[in-house]
C-alpha cells in the first residue's frame, strides 16, 4: 500500500488535442461512459492503491472538475484518511506556460511540505486500471531512481500518436523516450506515470526550469535520461489513451462489448465517481435497444443502436440512433436520426433533422444548444 506517497494528477499533456469540440470544460472532466469522467480513473488507481494525499493539477477550465471531483469524498479521500488539493497555474488556455513543469514551481511549496517519501505523477487521459503499489514493489526491487508505467502495444500506428515510447538497454533500462509518429505498430507506450523519491521530484523540477521555461515534466526525463536510473514496468490490460475526439469515440463504443469491458473493470479494483439516485431507465412501449450503454434516468422512445446514452437523455418515439454518444440531460424529439455523433449535454434537438457523421470524424453538438 502507498501510504507514503503523494498522488499527484498530472494536466492534460502537449499531446492531447480536441480543438472547439467541449473546449468549455478540461479533459479531465469529459463524461465517459455514461457515468464517468475521465479522472475518476487514476483517482480510483491511486485510492485503491492506498494513497491519502493528493493533488490535482487542473486545465485552464477547471469548473468542470472542481464541481466533480469536489471534497474527494466518493474516493475514499477524506479528512481523517488524507488530504485533497485543487491546484492550478496558468488560466489563459492559451497560453505558453499552460504545462506541467510551471504549475508544479507556482506551487512547489505544497509539494515541499509534504511528509511523504514518494511521488506518484500520473495524468487522466490514460485509462485503465492498475494496482500502483506493484509499481513501488517493482521500484523499490530494481533500485531505480524512477520507474515509469507503460503498455506494450501492437496498434502504434493508428492509436497513441504522439505519445511517448520507450526504449530499453539490456538490463530493461531505459535508455531513450521517443514520439510515437505512427511509423511501427508494436511499441512501448508510456503511460506518462511516473514513480520516485520526492525530492528526485523536486530537482527535476528544478532542472527543468533551468534549461527551459517551456519544458514538461517528460522533456526532462528524456534530457536526463542517461543520468537517472530509469526502468519500466508493464501494465498488463486494457489501456486507452484519450487524447483526440476519435479517439474519445471510438474507446466508448469498443467498450459497449462486454468482454472488452471486462479488461478495464475488475470486480475488485471499483472505479469511484459521483453518483446519482435518478430513477431507473425507462423503456416505451415502442422503444428498439441494441448493444447500449444506457445510464440512470432516461426515457427511450425511439430506436438506439450501438451507442453510449448518459444519464437523464429523453429519445422521443420516431429518432433513431446508431454508433452515438449522447451525454446527460438531451432531448430528442421525434424526426431526428443521429449516427457517428457526439451531443453535448442538456441540447434539445426538438426538429427533425439528420446528424452524421463518420468513426473517424464524429459530428459535435455543442452543450445547451437547440437544434
């Protein structure tokens, strides 16, 4: 267990774009799934692992989060157990010193006062689900002075695109950080999960600012790489990086089968979100489901096929909707037929009208709109 080692919940990285798509809200707090959001995956990680101090580094846009992750109560995170901090630097989204390395120096003073021996970095964009305790056990063996999470992938070519890979000595020591450009298809995949001494931490933060005002956290980790003891260790299940609206798309709807499903939701490793005593889904008389994710308190009218339905979404009889996300509180009424789209929150679609899009370019609503 962890229980020496402060949680630190990295900001979105320099490879993650979504461009105008829900640009009112950091990546940290996008729906997923119909109950989550993204971060309630490494927060659950570390909770489950035993941690009870964090920090939560946030975007530019941070109400999102703060109205989500809150006090940390549906975490396990409380006040006799640890502690929580909602931290942040820059918040002009738009601006150069939007990265990691500045917000950790406009707040160093927090991190300095910690009394734990150890620091856990580890980002919300990557999804999965891992027991970090076997990542200390595994530092701890080797010695390292850092050990990084990372995936041994054989879809490099079409996923992961500007992710870092790794690559090893013989002794499985890292010796190089690379960019995934798509050119090979089985890679090492960082996970951007880092494990190390506080004060290892706390000088590269130090180091980086030295030689650039503009470095993340991973730019200095390549730079040093031959002067640290860096060694990975493999993460052995499902692992999705969610860095780009395809990508964002397509791991909702691969998630819908239930054995792929399986490989990110363990019995016994839950994964902690705010939850909602809406009223059970409701199903009309008229109502086609096939191969859905639907969540508390819809009404479901119409026809639905392949797709993820949030929480509180009314599909009015005569819609139709294939290979969609459609995020809580929507509206549709009858006429409309939805395929390849993405519907933000609390729209209200209340014309017939066709919205397609394709798997690799989704149609976008934007929230609150009337269509």
């Amino acid at each position: 267990m962890l229980r020496n080692t402060l949680g630190i919940v990295n900001i979105d990285g320099n490879n993650v774009h979504f461009g105008d798509i829900m640009n009112h809200r950091g990546v940290q707090a996008f729906g997923f799934l119909g109950r989550y959001r993204l971060i309630d995956f490494v927060l659950s990680n570390m909770s489950n692992s035993g941690i009870t101090e964090f920090q939560v580094y946030m975007p530019a846009k941070m109400r999102s989060t703060i109205q989500h992750v809150g006090t940390g109560k549906h975490y396990n995170i409380n006040s006799k157990r640890g502690s929580l901090r909602l931290l942040n630097s820059v918040t002009d989204p738009n601006s150069v010193y939007q990265h990691d390395i500045n917000a950790f120096s406009d707040n160093l003073h927090f991190i300095e006062n910690s009394d734990k021996e150890y620091v856990l970095i580890a980002p919300s964009y990557f999804i999965y689900s891992q027991d970090y305790s076997k990542l200390m056990e595994e530092h701890l063996a080797s010695k390292a002075d850092v050990t990084v999470l990372y995936k041994n992938v054989s879809d490099a070519k079409e996923n992961f695109i500007g992710c870092q890979t790794l690559k090893f000595d013989d002794n499985k020591r890292v010796i190089a950080f690379e960019e995934n450009h798509g050119k090979y298809k089985n890679r090492p995949v960082s996970l951007e999960a880092y494990f190390m001494k506080r004060a290892t931490f706390i000088e590269l933060i130090q180091r980086a600012n030295k030689v650039s005002s503009l470095y993340w956290l991973k730019d200095i980790l390549k730079d040093v790489v031959d002067q640290y003891v860096i060694k990975g260790y493999a993460h052995r299940d499902f692992v999705a990086c969610i860095n780009s609206v395809e990508s964002y798309f397509t791991t909702q709807l691969e998630l819908i089968d239930q054995d792929t499903r399986k490989l990110l939701f363990k019995h016994d490793w839950p994964i902690h979100t705010q939850t909602s005593d809406s009223s059970p889904t409701l199903y009309g008389p008229l109502a086609e489901v096939k191969r859905c994710l639907i969540s508390n308190g819809a009404n479901i009218n119409g026809q639905v096929e392949n797709s993820v339905i949030d929480r509180d979404v009314v599909i009015e009889e005569g819609v139709v909707i294939k290979n969609s996300l459609i995020l809580n509180g929507v509206t549709i009424k009858s006429g409309a037929n939805i395929e390849n789209a993405i519907i933000d929150k609390a729209t209200k679609i209340i014309h017939p009208i066709d919205i397609k899009g394709s798997e690799n370019n989704p149609s976008y609503i934007k929230a609150h709109q009337i269509i």
